[in-house]
C-alpha cells in the first residue's frame, strides 16, 4: 500500500547543540556498523509528537488553520528531552530506520503528545503503539539496541510540518513556543 503523499504534523527539534552530538553519533555508528544510508538532513532532525492529517493532496488552508489554533491552544512548559539508546527497525522493506529512543527521558514527549491529541480534538491520525523516536538514517542493516551517552536538550518550542512523503523536504508552517 502506497502511503500518503502528504503529511501534516506536530514535532519538536533538537536545539544545535543536541543536532551536533547526534551528528557525532551518527558518524561512529557508520564506521562501527558498516552503515551505508543517506544521514536524515540536520535541518528534518525531529521528534513527531502527533499528526494532524495525511492525504494525497498537500492539506488545505482549512486543515493548516485548524491545526494552528489547536497548537495556539497548548500551555505546556518547557522540558527536557534524553536520548538513551539507538536500534535499527526492521520493517517489511530491506531498509529500516535507525532511531534514537529515550527511556524516562521522553516523559515529556508523551505529556506534549497527549496535550496536542486533546487540542486537535481526536481528529487526527493516532497510532496506538506510539513511541517517540528521532530517526537518524535508513539503513539494510539490522542494529541492535545499544546504550549510549544521553543526548539531552531543552524543548522550548514544538512545529508545525508539511512533508511531501518521499522527497526530503519539511515545510515549517509554524512555531510554538512554550511557556515558561
């Protein structure tokens, strides 16, 4: 089954800092594990926290509107985020994605999540086995789960993206900041 052409979601983004250490992981994860995959570009590095549609046709000025105001609605404070572990997804193609996962690090994330699905209103699309994850590359290669060094940033802010599915690009249709 093809999937959408086009996404709408909320996601939140390392800070520079986070985006260089990842950066660093990254190139010791290729030279360690032989992997080949095009690096997801710095500026798309995110942590998506919910959708706001998905279709074949790019969302409508109704949709991106609706979704601003549920995300003008949103009072949640500023929160760290800590990346503990990175693994590889093997998935039904020969390419899985190598993500970074967080353990209690990632409360937050859950806690923003939940704040946005009550300010969409459940009209998005939910996946039920949620899992927050930053995703590095996709790769043949199967990861084992691996502890790392934390990687850890302050949320301040979370967006909101339109990516056309498949061609490398994140449309940044707005930003929230969080309060203090």
């Amino acid at each position: 089954m093809q999937p959408p052409a086009h996404r709408l979601f909320f996601a939140i983004q390392p800070d520079a800092e986070a985006a260089d250490r990842i950066q660093q992981l990254l190139g010791a994860l290729r030279r360690r594990h032989d992997l080949t995959g095009r690096a997801i570009a710095r500026p798309r590095l995110h942590i998506t926290l919910a959708m706001a549609g998905a279709s074949d046709a790019p969302p409508s000025d109704d949709t991106v509107a609706w979704a601003r105001r549920a995300a003008s609605r949103i009072a949640e404070r500023p929160f760290v985020v800590a990346l503990n572990h990175v693994q590889a997804w093997i998935g039904e193609e020969a390419r899985g994605p190598v993500v970074l996962l967080g353990d209690e690090g990632v409360i937050g994330v859950h806690q923003m999540r939940d704040a946005l699905k009550t300010a969409l209103g459940g009209r998005t699309v939910q996946d039920a086995h949620y899992q927050p994850h930053l995703t590095l590359l996709y790769d043949r290669i199967g990861l084992l789960e691996q502890t790392i060094d934390p990687i850890r940033w302050m949320v301040r802010d979370f967006v909101l993206i339109h990516s056309p599915y498949g061609q490398g690009v994140h449309n940044i249709l707005g930003r929230w900041p969080l309060g203090a």
